[in-house]
C-alpha cells in the first residue's frame, strides 16, 4: 500500500515537473519572438532605403506582442474556429515603420499580449513573397508574375469582404489605367479574425499621411491611434 502511494506521489511530481517545463519552454519561446522582432524592425534604422532616403528609425520595446506565424498556421487556426490578430507586414515597409509604434502602445493598452505576424516578403527578396504580384509584359499587358503560397490565396478566398483589390501604381496599362484585380492582403494590414472568420481589417494608416517616410506629425499619430482604438473595441465586441 505504502508502495503505491509512492508511485502516485511521484508521478503526480512528474506531471507537474512536465507541466512547469512546458510553461517555461513556451516563455522562452515567446519572448524570443518579442526580440527577434525588435532586432529585426530596429536593424533598419537609418539605413538607406529608396531613393536616397533612410528608413525611419524606431525602438520596439521588449513586451511586444508579435508571435512570427505562418499562413498554414494562420489557417489551421482559423479551420479550429479561433479568435486572434494577425498583423501582415516586413521590417522594411515603410508604411509599416509608421504606425508600428502606435499598434504596440494601443495593443499594451488593451492587455493584448499576443498577435500573430505574417512577414510578406522577408528581407524584401521576391523569392520569399507569399502573396500574388502582378506585372506588365513588353505589351503592356498585365499579368500574373508572381504565385502567393497555396495557404495565402487560401486566406484571400476566405478574407475577401474585408480586404481591398489588387492595386500597385507601378501596374498601368498603356493608357495609364491601374491594375484593379483580385483581393490581396498590403502591408500593414491588422486584421481580425472571430471564430475563424476575418471580420475587420485596417492599416492604421492616417489620411494626413501622404508619404511613407514623411515626418509624423501630432494629428497624424493621433489619428492612428484612433483607428486601433476603433479596431480593438470591436475585436472585443
């Protein structure tokens, strides 16, 4: 009798050792997570971008919350009925430099502490881009010069009511006409997903914005942060 009791007693230590050592494999893993992306988004600072100009410096705290997932991931859990945030974007958008800051600070605001990050083209190589891009050929005739993953389009079929159509200022016709094609997902593009299906997205993007690089000004961060105010009361609604 005494006997069992000790192998009870020591399973039950086992189980919970297995139990704690998993909790501490997970912190480990997601605070990795927070530092990668920091040392990736702030590995740009001041480094020439385009044009002769520089990415916009900023400084990612520690306590972010960006999980790296992928689109199979994104999926399996949208095929499980889940809620979560998945932010598309790259280090290298400048777009996403803007308002980055102001997603974190609304996020910490919020108790938000895990969001799910989708690198669209990881250091800005097109051979690791996920989406579909479109080009034109010698005669000006658009066409698909790119296939996303099977899992990206798989989102696109799914995320479709929420997301704008394909349109890239460098995909014109020979009349100038832009290129207005199927749904894609831009960077940055924040969007939420409610029991496995996409029901709001934004970039967070301020109108008073023109350009990407251009210096932030007070009512253009406020503006920001306003639109995810309004993202975040309705992922809680």
């Amino acid at each position: 009798m005494k006997n069992k009791k000790v192998i009870i007693y020591i399973l039950v230590i086992i189980i919970i050792l297995f139990l704690i050592s998993i909790l501490i494999i997970n912190s480990i893993k997601t605070r990795n997570n927070h530092l990668k992306f920091k040392t990736e988004y702030e590995s740009l600072n001041n480094k020439t971008a385009f044009k002769d100009t520089k990415y916009r410096e900023i400084t990612i705290p520690k306590d972010n919350p960006f999980i790296y997932s992928s689109m199979e991931e994104v999926i399996d859990k949208m095929d499980k009925k889940q809620t979560f945030i998945v932010y598309f974007g790259a280090n290298w958008c400048p777009w996403c430099r803007s308002v980055i800051n102001n997603f974190i600070d609304i996020s910490k605001e919020n108790n938000i502490d895990k969001v799910y990050y989708i690198d669209v083209r990881k250091d800005n190589n097109m051979d690791n881009e996920i989406r579909n891009v479109y080009s034109l050929d010698n005669r000006s005739n658009i066409y698909l010069s790119h296939k996303g993953t099977e899992a990206y389009n798989k989102f696109i079929d799914r995320a479709s009511d929420i997301l704008p159509a394909y349109s890239h200022g460098d995909v014109k016709s020979l009349e100038g006409t832009k290129y207005q094609g199927e749904k894609r997902v831009g960077a940055p593009n924040f969007i939420i997903i409610k029991k496995g299906e996409p029901t709001y997205m934004t970039t967070g993007i301020s109108k008073k914005q023109t350009e990407p690089t251009m210096k932030l000004t007070k009512e253009i961060k406020k503006d920001t942060e306003n639109k995810f105010k309004k993202f975040y009361k309705i992922y809680k609604k």
